[in-house]
C-alpha cells in the first residue's frame, strides 16, 4: 500500500518482488504464537510515523521490524 502511494512505479515493481520473496519467511515466522499481532504492531508504528512526517521515526521502526523478523528467521533455522 505505501508502494502504491508514492506512484512511482519503479518502487511498486521492486516491492511487488521483494513480496514474492518474502512468502516463505512470513509462513515460517507468522506461524508463531503472537507474531501476527506483533507484526501489525511494527507496520502500525511505520504509519504512525509517516502521519507525523517523521521519515527518521518511519525507517527506526521499518529497521526495528525487519530485524525482529531476521531474529525470527535465523532462530527458526537453528
């Protein structure tokens, strides 16, 4: 949705794959008790930022989330 708001459809392209790619992941680490809910939680948080205009706020959280996710995965793999 974010993608689609820029209107740059090079952004939109780029996201769609990287959504493709990420398919696997979110199967492994949305199985886990609570995730979904945490997972809204940390996509809530970039929104949040974003309304206030605050690009510095968006990409702390954006980096927050991915790494939880990294952490999920590497975890999930050992």
């Amino acid at each position: 949705m974010l993608a689609r708001a820029t209107g740059n459809r090079v952004v939109v392209s780029i996201m769609a794959t990287l959504n493709d790619l990420l398919v696997e992941s979110r199967k492994l680490t949305l199985r886990q008790r609570g995730r979904p809910a945490r997972s809204i939680l940390g996509h809530e948080a970039v929104v949040a930022a974003l309304r206030r205009r605050d690009p510095g706020a968006a990409a702390d959280a954006m980096r927050e989330h991915i790494d939880q996710i990294a952490d999920l995965l590497q975890h999930a793999s050992t």
